[in-house]
C-alpha cells in the first residue's frame, strides 16, 4: 500500500468517518467497512500494528517472532475452506524465513455464528485467535481454554477501547501516517475510548469490584436528584447506578424518565417516555434544532421498550462520559456536571424552565 499524507491532521482524523456517511448503516456493512479501515491502518504503519499484537498476545514474541523487528501486514476476508476471518495478521522475521498467522474475529454488535471461532482455531496454518468487540460476548468453553485462544487477563475476550490507549498515542506522533490518524478519529466517532479512570468500568458482571464501582457512581445522583426534586420530580434509585425519575400528576409534556451510565460504550443515557408519540416527535425536532450544553457529543434515538403494562415508544439521548466529565477529572466535580447536562434536558423536554 503505497503511503500518503492529508495536508490537515485534523482533515486526517475526520477521513473515516467522513467515509462512513457514504455506507449504508445495516451492521453488516459497518462492520465490514470498519475492518478494512482497521487492517489497510495496520500494514500502513508497522509501529503501531507491532503494538496492537504485543496486546493481544501480552509479550515480546509471538509463535517464535520477535515483534520489535517483525515485518506485519494484515488482510481481510482470507478464506481457509469454510473459515473466513474478518482479519488475519501475517507475522514474519526480517528475512521471511518464519511466518506466522494471527486471526482476529472482529465484532461491532453481531454475535458469534456457530463454531466460528472453534473453526479458525482448528487452522495448522493459523498460531493465534483473538475476539475483539463492543460489547461484551459469550465465548464457548471449548474456545476459552483452547491454547491459541487469546484473551485478556479478567475477560473473555477483548474490546476495541483496549486498543485505544496504544493506537491514540501513536496518532499523536508527528510521524504517525495519516491512516492512523484516520483510524484513531473512526474509534472516537464510534466511542471505542475506554472509561474514565476515576470511574472504572460500568458493566454489570456480578463480582464485587464491579458492584463497588456502580456504588460509588451512584453517590453522584445527589445533587441530580435534589435539583429534579425542586422542579416537582421524584426519583428512586435502581439495582445498579440508573435513577427512575418520574412525577404525580398530569402536568408537563414528560410522563417519565431513566437516567442511566450502565450504557455500553461508556454513556449515559436520558430515557424520556412522553404523554403522545406526537410530542416525542416535537420534542425531538426541538432538541435536534436547539442548542444546549453538549449538544455537539449528543445522539438522538426513537425506541419501543417494553413495559409492564405493554409497549411504549421513548427518546433516548445519549452522551459519552468522557465528554460529560471531560472538564473534571475528579469525582467530587462529577455530580455537578451530571446534575448541569440531565436538567437542561428536563427543561427543553418538559418546558419548566426554571433556575437551577
């Protein structure tokens, strides 16, 4: 692939996800559009690919290679009968004398097919296989404990914001190619950044360390919930961090709402229920055509939940934490940034305005 520079860093950051305005937006398309952007990235610059497979196979070598001197290039859709691995990873020594292969089944919300990965595994000519996803997904026990398989220390398999950290430093060189510049700007357009430290990871596992981390998030409702309360709403914490809002009465537009930080790829989410589909629609248009705090990092979505009593259609509105919190690494600030973003929400939705 031959090498080429945008004259703009900022225009190389913007390049693919520009691109993806063009594709259509089924997964199958994303997904495919997302992994040829990823491998053309890797055997542009050597730097960064030899980084990206030091994490995955957590040391210096891989399959006898040495990375530090390894010459890498990646392909996709390579066919070995019926296996076809999104991407596949080509190692070699400086002469070529010894090849080695690395798949990678690459995962933007679809699930594994049946056998899929037991398939690249069973390849002699393939030394390693690695799952790398959005969201987290059952791996069978077969492939779990398969020598080849590999997978982080505490999870099952790996996610696109564990790439982040080495693929946003090196697009921070001046001599990082514009495919990685390009390629670090796709992972923020689609929130592959990993959450904030000070935070840690909100998934609902179960273990301990994990129901801590939802505890402490919690606590940052406070001054949320006490502001909501003055403008006539009450809420009640959930199982795990979210907030149900909701109010006594007929009054306002909004029936109810639920605030939620458990949101994959690391955003909270604003769930507001209104009185009429109609109104939904409105209020939509009016936040789409408004301006607020964070509007810019905001996403608009129409959804039908399922309810106790039946099906009802809500707007969620979506904000990464990174960008909610960008201003205050703390916790202790955290609250007040919550409490700013979730209230002018309420009021453009519900049309109370009132002092904060």
């Amino acid at each position: 692939m031959s090498s080429f520079k945008l004259p703009d860093p900022a225009a190389a950051a913007r390049l693919y996800s520009q691109l993806l305005k063009y594709s259509r937006r089924d997964a199958d398309v994303l997904e495919n559009y997302f992994t040829e952007c990823f491998a053309a990235a890797i055997s542009e610059d050597q730097f960064l690919a030899r980084a990206l497979i030091a994490g995955l196979v957590r040391h210096s070598t891989f399959a006898g290679v040495s990375l530090a001197h390894a010459s890498v290039a990646a392909y996709t859709q390579v066919h070995f009968g019926s296996a076809i691995p999104d991407v596949l990873i080509e190692i070699a020594t400086p002469d070529r004398r010894r090849v080695v292969r690395l798949a990678i089944e690459a995962k933007l919300g679809a699930g594994l097919g049946a056998g899929q990965l037991a398939k690249y595994l069973n390849q002699p000519s393939i030394s390693g296989v690695a799952l790398v996803t959005r969201h987290l997904t059952p791996v069978p026990s077969e492939v779990y404990d398969h020598r080849k398989y590999l997978r982080p220390s505490r999870r099952d398999h790996f996610f696109w914001t564990d790439f982040y950290p080495p693929l946003e430093r090196r697009a921070r060189s001046p001599r990082s190619p514009a495919l990685t510049v390009a390629l670090a700007g796709l992972f923020r357009h689609l929130r592959f950044q990993p959450p904030i430290k000070s935070i840690g990871e909100l998934r609902p596992r179960g273990d301990e360390r994990d129901r801590r981390i939802r505890v402490a998030f919690a606590t940052r409702w406070a001054e949320t919930r006490k502001q909501l309360r003055a403008m006539g709403w009450q809420s009640n914490p959930g199982s795990q961090a979210q907030v149900y809002v909701y109010r006594n009465g007929t009054a306002g537009r909004l029936s109810w709402a639920l605030l939620d930080p458990m949101v994959p790829d690391h955003c909270l989410r604003v769930r507001f229920n209104f009185r009429s589909d109609r109104t939904l629609k409105q209020v939509r248009h009016e936040f789409q055509t408004s301006r607020f705090f964070l509007r810019r990092q905001t996403r608009f979505r129409e959804r039908t939940v399922s309810r106790a009593h039946g099906r009802e259609t809500v707007l969620d509105i979506e904000v990464p934490l990174r960008e909610l919190f960008s201003h205050s690494s703390e916790s202790p600030g955290h609250g007040g940034f919550l409490a700013r973003y979730v209230l002018s929400l309420f009021r453009r939705a519900d049309r109370r305005p009132r002092a904060v």
